[in-house]
C-alpha cells in the first residue's frame, strides 16, 4: 500500500512592492525633451514638418566644436543603396554640445537620400512639399564610444536632416563630394575625397530648427530609435548635380534612383521648434549666397592647449605666440645642433 506523501501547502509570499512612479522632469528642460523618446519613440519615421504643426520649444545654442579641422582622410563609399561618407582624424573628432542635448556628441557620418527628378526624393516633407533630396548627418552619443553600441540607447543617436532644395546654379558644398561619384559607380566601391573640413559640407546652426523623436528602420530590418533634427538651413543643388547620383549602382548594377523612405503618419507626437529666431513665413531658410559664410566652430580646449595636434592646412588657427614659440624652439634646437657639430670639428 502507498504511502501517502504529505502536501505542504506554499507559504504565502508578500508580493513585491509597486516601483515607485518614475519622476517627470519638468517641462522646459532639456530632460524633459528626452523624456518624450519614452512615448514618441517606438512611433515610425520620416514625418511632415511644419512651424504650424510644431511646439516651440526653447534651448541653450548648440555649440560645434572642430568642425574646421581637417580629417586625415575622407572615405566616399557606394554602399548600394546610398553614398556614404566616412572621416578620420589623427586626435580629436568633431562633436557637438549644448542644445537639447545633455551630452556631447561626435560626428559619426554622412549619407544621402535623392529621388527619380526633383519633385520627389526627400525623406521628409516640409510644408507639405516633397525636395529632390536630403543629407543625414549622424552624431552619437560619446560615451558610447561606437555608433554601433550608440545605437542601442535610446539617447545614443541624433541625426541632421538637411533638405537639398532644387537651385539654379551648383551648390559648391556638395561638389567636392559628387566629384567623386565616377570612381564608386559600382555598388560597394569606395574611394577617397578631399580632404576638406566638415565645415566645407555640413551648414551649421545656433538655433532654429526642428526635433521629434522615431524609430530608424534599417534596410538589416533593425528597429533604433533616434532623435531627429531638421535645421531650416538647406543645401540646395542645381539639376545636373542631382543627376549625378543616379549614376550610382544598386548591388544589381541598376541605377540607384529612389532611395527615399516612404513617409509616415506624425500621429500624436511631439514636435519641437527649437528656439525659433528667424522669419517664420516659410519652414525652410535658403543659405546666403554668398560663400564661404562665416564659420560658428569652435577649437576644442584638447587642440587649444595642444595647438601641435593640428594639421597643418589649420595652421591659420595657431595663436601668433604660439607660432613664435614654436619658431624659437625649432632655432634652439638648430642652435643646439650646430653646437654639437662645431664642437666635434675641434
């Protein structure tokens, strides 16, 4: 006969205590604004935009540090589904502070959208127009050390929007870059551009702009979320430069001719328009004709202190005392040379 195996009855176990409500920050700060990636986040991208359809919102200037500093070498690649640019530089990268970011972040890299003419071809819409192309500029945040990592926070990623408008004449920004077309025609070739300084590519900007927040949807099908910004500052081509980037090849050596994603529902997000300024007539602001304008970057304290770690095509920037130390040094040690040689010839 069995013997009958007791039941012991489970003790009750206290159910763990709630968390506590997590704490909002208080809106108009720059914690607030990352705040809303917690509900605007996961929501697809690109929208339209438009002043009436925003929130103003204010925010410190933003600050563009290194931006004139000549890389290494610059590295234009075919990806097959866009052209892509890449940068190096001997010491210290360029970044960006202030704004609504908590943080700094440094450039990562460049890549274009663009479509079949110049009535389509922009990720975003932007009063309810479609442009015939748009620039992406990636920053991340660097804590993060690589855009890779970055990307799996959901405060590691901001990437510029800059809308390409149709013009009349070249924009002599992106001809540097276009020159280099011919030799990436097949899909992942790449060659080297430049030098130039980012500066020569990139318009940069105080204030006047705007941010919302969105899922990147990668062409791996990967989900990130990001922070988008639009500046009212553009680039803006003449026709023969936008047909230039049909002379790219997919990985099919077909023409790469439309490469802009599908817009998407702005639904309830927020939009922010980050400490408006200038006329507000239209969205878009053209750039001034007249170039090259006036640079906003600023030398890192790193270079500032160590003015040795420039390049030399940013030797303009050295201090005139710093140059005549320099100079002086280079004669002591010239001095402290032929010293040495006079005394070995006795």
């Amino acid at each position: 006969m069995p013997i009958p195996v007791p039941v012991i009855e489970d003790e009750e176990v206290e159910a763990p205590p709630p968390p506590p409500p997590k704490e909002i920050p208080p809106y108009g700060t720059k914690e607030w604004i990352q705040y809303v990636s917690e509900i605007d986040g996961h929501l697809p991208t690109p929208i339209p935009v438009s002043i009436t359809g925003s929130e103003k919102y204010s925010c410190p200037p933003l600050q563009w540090y290194n931006f004139d500093v000549y890389p290494h070498k610059v590295k234009l690649t075919n990806t097959g589904f866009t052209a892509l640019i890449g940068a190096k530089w001997r010491t210290e990268r360029p970044y960006i502070e202030g704004g609504p970011f908590l943080e700094k972040h440094v450039f990562s890299q460049i890549h274009f959208h663009w479509g079949a003419n110049l009535m389509e071809g922009s990720d975003h819409i932007v009063d309810n127009r479609k442009h015939p192309g748009e620039m992406h500029v990636t920053f991340f945040r660097s804590e993060y050390l690589t855009q890779e990592e970055a990307f799996q926070h959901p405060d590691g990623v901001a990437i510029f929007c800059y809308l390409i408008t149709h013009g009349l004449e070249p924009d002599p920004r992106l001809e540097w870059v276009i020159e280099g077309f011919k030799r990436v025609q097949e899909s992942k070739n790449y060659t080297r551009i430049g030098p130039r300084p980012m500066s020569k590519l990139i318009p940069m900007f105080f204030e006047d702009y705007f941010l919302y927040w969105g899922t990147l949807h990668t062409t791996k099908g990967k989900d990130f979320v990001c922070r988008w910004i639009i500046p009212r500052c553009v680039l803006s081509a003449d026709e023969d430069q936008m047909k230039q980037f049909h002379k790219l090849w997919d990985p099919y050596d077909e023409p790469i001719v439309r490469n802009f994603r599908p817009l998407q529902a702005k639904e309830e997000r927020t939009v922010f328009f980050i400490s408006p300024h200038w006329s507000q007539y239209n969205s878009l602001l053209p750039l001034p004709k007249s170039l090259p304008e006036t640079s906003i970057s600023i030398l890192s304290q790193e270079y500032a202190t160590k003015p040795w770690m420039l390049p030399p095509q940013n030797a303009y920037m050295m201090s005139e005392q710093t140059k005549k130390d320099d100079d002086a040094k280079a004669q002591r040690t010239s001095d402290e040379k032929q010293m040495i040689t006079d005394s070995s010839d006795k």
